[in-house]
C-alpha cells in the first residue's frame, strides 16, 4: 500500500535519497552561482563599497538566496509555489538600486535607502500577490510563450560573455583558450547527455562544469588563492550597515521592479509547470509572488536584495529532467552553508568564466526552448498573434542587442528600456490586452481567418444555422452532434465549447453514431488524396504521409481497410495525428481486426473525438493562459 502511494505521488513531490539529493543539489548551486553574486559585485563597484563590505554582500546573497529558494520550493501556508524554482536577485532591480544608492550619496548611506525601499517593495508584493494573481486571464500562452522565450534568448548574450572570459570593465580579453574552455564544456555536456542514460546523464551540466574547471587548473587559469584567505565562518547579521532609511522615491522606483519581476516570475512559473507537467493556476502565482516578497523582505534585513524566480535554473530542470523540487530545497540548504563558510563560497567562485559560460548556453538556450514549446500551442492562423509574438520578441533583443538604448531614454524610463526580459515582457502584455481584450471584438478568436474570425461571445449569439455552418467541419457527414453541441450554450471559453462536442458526440444513439462512422472515409483513399473527400480529411491524413503513399504501401493498407470494413461494416478510424508512424497505423488496424464489434464501435467514437480535436484546434486560439496539450480532448471517460 505504502510503495503505490510513493508511485502515485507527482514527480514534483518526490524526496529523493539523500546522495542524489546532495549531488543535484549542488549542480544547481554551480549552474546558479554567478548570477546570484555578479548583482552585489556590479552595486558594490557602482555605488563605491569597500572589498570587505562586497564580501559580506555576497555571503548575505547567498545565505538568502537558500532561505528565498527554501521558501519557494518547500512552502507553507500560502507562500511558495512548490515547484522546483530556485530564487536569485533579480537583474531587474540593478539599474533603479544603482540610481537610488547614488541618490542617497553612494557607499553606505546609499545601500541603507535601498534596504529601505527593498523592505517596503517586499511587503507590498507579499500583499498584493492574490490580486495580480487574478490577471491571470491576461497571461494566455502567446504571452507566456513571448516572455519565456524572451527570457532564454535575452539571457545567452549574458552566457556569451561568460564564455569569452567574462563580460565588464574587468574582462579578460578574448582568447582561443577561452573559447576552448567553453565549447569544450558544452561539448562534454552533450556528449554526457548523448551516450549516457539514467543518473550520469542528469548530471551533464555538474560534470562539465567540474572537468571543465579541472582542466583550466591544469593550465593554470583556474585560481583558488582566495580559499587560503577566506574565513572559516561568517555570520550574516540583520542589519548588518545599520537600520534602513526609507525614501518615497525610492520606495515607489522599487515596487514598480517588483511589479516588473512579477512578471518575470509569473513566465517562470509557466514555463516550470510546463517541463514538470503541472497544471499552474491562479492559486500557484499568487504562492510563488508571496515567496517573491517574503524573500525580498527576508533580504532587506538580512544586507541582500530583491528576489525573483531564476531562469537559468528553469533550463537546468528542462535539461536534466530532475523535477523534484526537494533538490531545489536541498540547493537552497547548500547555499546557506556557503553563505555560512566564506572558504566554500570562495571554491565555488574559482569556477573560471569561460567553463560557466559553456554550461550557461546549454542552461539558458533550453529556456528559450520551454519558450517555443508554449507558443506552439498558439494559434498563428490569427495575425494578431504573431503580431504580438513578433513585436516583443523583435523589441526584446533590440535592447538586448544594443544597451545603450536606455541612455537615450527619460530617466524614468530607464527600469524599462534598460531590460529586454522588462520591455520585451511589458509590450507581450500590453499588445495581447490590445488586441483581445480591447474593443468591440471582445472575448476569445475560436474560428475564422486573420480580420474575419469569430468570437467567443459572438458563438454565444449564434443560430442553430450559423453555429452549424461554423463548426460543421469537425466531423464527417451528418450534423447532429454540431446540432447539439448549439443546444449547450452559452459557453463560459472555449474548454467549455470544446465539451459540448465531445458531450453531444457520446450521447448519440448507437443509430446516429454508426451513421456518423460510417461518413469516415477510408485511409489512404485515393479520395482523400484528391481532396474529394473535404479538407479537414485531406489535412488529417497526410500529416503521416497517407496521401501520398506508394504502390506497396497503398495497397497493404488497403487490404487492411477492406477486411475491416468487411467484418465490422465500417471504415476504419484512426486519428492520423496521434500516430508515431505509417507502420504504427498498419500495426493498430491489425491489432483492432481482432477485436468485437461493440468493442470497435466504442473505438471508433473515440478516434473520432481525437480528429475532431484536433480539427478543432486548427482554427482555435485558446484564451485560457493555463492550456496545454494536456487539455486536449480527454476521451479516457
């Protein structure tokens, strides 16, 4: 009884032992590590703190970072969204910080306004997490798609400069070696990946990045001098620069980051659910946006920063496919060690640029992955789509590409347009509100072409004649199940129109539902080839080939089709699309040759809700931000 409750138990939850736990663990500490402390390292430079001051930023960094990621992972009560999300200082919040702390006269005095405004922001964000979390509606996956994907492709320029030497005033130069360094380590990663299976191969990015370093200590380009010099212990004191000033400037500039960061964190989110095949709600934002404030509020006691979900880390879930979120949990444990023992902190430091570089393109690049994978789900047959896609996607890398752009830009304007994960995320919202949410074509595109689709509340309007002329194409032949879908309105989205189908599909008479059947053509038919058979017919069909078969295979399939036309007094039904392969239809029609006749009339139904799903999804866009292939039809009832 015990072991099928662990069976049962999601992926996402399972603890895992202690070893791999420990090494897991670590390989997101070593993926994370130089995001979480270049925030400290580019504010301390920027507002004039001393060495001994950057050191305990970094400590305090990282001690919070395991307590926000603890949080995040683990949760309680309402907080934390329990999903395998690591928390970092967001990039977010460098620029406005830098502003404020120099603002404030810089060095210390600086830092202690911006813990001021950090407390503040992160309290606020604690508290209006379940009202964000409602604009759910306005997060459909051609904005979650937009925004994940943005977040890959805008962080590789980042892994980039990794990879040649480190990017900054304090860069290495370029060099051959470096490039060695880096591409050797992500050719190591792939080779992992490729020939190994099971626990090696989920650990492909912790053994590049250990070889990779090994072979620069060989050369002599990996330095671990600042061990030696490090202490044993430091403990990060609450308050350790003094108590926090606080300025309505500056505290208003830090709730609009973590306005910003929002965001961010809501595509995280997404994009974590996708790879672990959880179903994200409105609920999962609003925990995931409490664990962002706490762990911001934790960070402006504890000398650190606001926090924000990590994207780098979301690539190394993808690429591993290690979904516990108790390896985030033990993660987050590891980094309060380092941020506990400097000499710790002090080895993982030694990891050269180059070799991070090399893993944080494979990281990072699977991000933007996770990205294309959620906007296939989008329906780009309406322009307005891809016009949403193109346009924040193009104006994200237009300030990726080129930073400068923010010094040509008002000085408020600057938190936007100094960030292509902010501008290119902002305009994926603004233009999806634009364009589905404004004006007199309100409510959800379900059918039509670019400039002349068709709604959801206009569905709702319809007549029996208009609904049927519309949605009469899901199913061969006669119209009865369209009919009735027509009766079930109105229709709350589209999920609910998707039902009424399926709905009206099983209550047919076994009459109705063998005329229907019966409409089916054959696979392969030279009918269906010819188009004589209607477009939906055509489209299924040849997504395997079947239109364009040869000789041999033709007829292999047609004496397939003929035996079981002939015992059954049907056409055979297979949903071409969910098939593997041309053998694999041949193997099913053979398979199903030997079953009853009630057993094949059952079948056929459920092929056919299969087509008609797919069908439907052809001229569908889908207005709820939480669908997923998942949602499709389910016929398992």
């Amino acid at each position: 009884m015990k072991a099928n409750l662990r069976s049962s138990r999601h992926p996402v939850d399972q603890v895992l032992p202690p070893g791999k736990l420990a090494v897991y663990g670590a390989q997101h500490v070593l993926a994370f590590y130089a995001g979480a402390v270049i925030v400290p390292i580019l504010l301390a430079s920027a507002i004039g703190l001393n060495t001994q001051q950057l050191i305990h930023l970094i400590n305090a960094d990282l001690f919070t970072c395991g307590i926000a990621s603890i949080i995040q992972s683990v949760g309680f009560w309402k907080v934390g969204v329990r999903l395998p999300l690591l928390q970092g200082v967001t990039f977010t919040a460098v620029s406005p910080m830098i502003a404020i702390g120099l603002a404030a006269g810089g060095g210390t005095n600086g830092l202690l306004v911006i813990y001021g405004s950090v407390l503040v922001a992160g309290l606020a964000t604690f508290f209006i997490a379940p009202y964000f979390s409602k604009l759910i509606r306005f997060f459909p996956p051609v904005v979650t798609g937009s925004v994940i994907t943005i977040i890959g492709l805008a962080l590789l320029p980042v892994a980039a400069g990794d990879a040649v030497g480190g990017a900054g005033p304090t860069a290495a130069p370029t060099s051959g070696k470096n490039m060695a360094y880096a591409l050797g380590t992500l050719a190591l990663i792939v080779l992992i990946q490729r020939v190994f299976k099971g626990f090696m191969a989920t650990i492909a990015v912790l053994v590049g990045l250990v070889v990779g370093t090994l072979v620069a200590w060989a050369f002599g380009d990996a330095h671990f001098g600042a061990v030696h010099d490090a202490a044993w212990v430091g403990v990060t004191q609450p308050f350790y620069f003094g108590w926090p000033k606080f300025s309505v400037a500056a505290i208003i500039s830090m709730i609009v980051v973590m306005l910003i960061t929002a965001v961010e964190t809501t595509g995280d989110v997404f994009a974590t659910g996708e790879i672990v095949e959880k179903r994200i709600g409105r609920d999962d934002i609003a925990r995931a946006l409490r664990a962002d404030g706490l762990a911001t509020t934790i960070g402006g006691v504890f000398n650190s920063f606001p926090y924000t979900c990590f994207a780098e880390n979301v690539g190394l879930v993808r690429l591993t496919r290690i979904r516990s979120r108790w390896v985030v949990a033990t993660a987050g444990a590891i980094m309060i060690l380092i941020g506990l023992l400097p000499k710790a902190g002090a080895i993982v430091a030694g990891v050269p640029h180059p070799v991070l570089g090399g893993a944080a393109l494979a990281m990072f690049a699977t991000v933007a992955v996770v990205g294309f994978q959620t906007l296939a789900k989008v329906d780009f047959h309406d322009h307005r789509n891809v016009v949403i896609v193109a346009t924040s996607v193009g104006l994200a890398m237009y300030v990726t590409a080129q930073p400068q752009v923010s010094q040509a830009v008002p000085h408020w304007a600057e938190i936007i347009f100094g960030s292509g994960i902010t501008l290119g995320s902002l305009t994926a919202i603004f233009l999806n509100i634009l364009f589905h949410h404004v004006g007199k074509n309100f409510g959800p595109a379900v059918a039509g072409q670019p400039g002349d689709s068709v709604r959801l509340d206009q569905v709702n309007q319809m007549t029996r004649e208009e609904f049927v002329e519309t949605f009469g194409g899901l199913f061969q032949g006669p119209r009865w199940a369209v009919e009735r879908a027509w009766e079930m309105r109105p229709y709350a989205d589209t999920h609910a129109l998707r039902r009424s189908f399926q709905e009206a599909l099983f209550s047919g008479s076994k009459d109705e539902q063998l005329e229907l059947i019966r409409a089916y053509p054959q696979l392969g038919s030279q009918f269906v080839a010819d188009g004589l058979s209607g477009e939906a017919s055509l489209r299924d069909q040849s997504d395997k080939g079947l239109t364009f078969l040869g000789d041999p295979e033709r007829d292999e399939l047609t004496a397939i089709t003929s035996a079981y036309e002939d015992r059954f007094g049907f056409p055979l039904v297979i949903s071409v699309r969910d098939a593997e392969s041309y053998e694999r239809i041949v193997e099913q029609g053979r398979e199903r040759l030997g079953n009853c006749e009630n057993q094949e009339h059952a079948a056929a139904l459920l092929e056919i809700a299969k087509i008609a799903g797919y069908r439907f999804d052809d001229y569908v866009s889908d207005a709820n931000p939480i669908h997923s292939a998942r949602t499709r039809w389910s016929t398992n009832r």
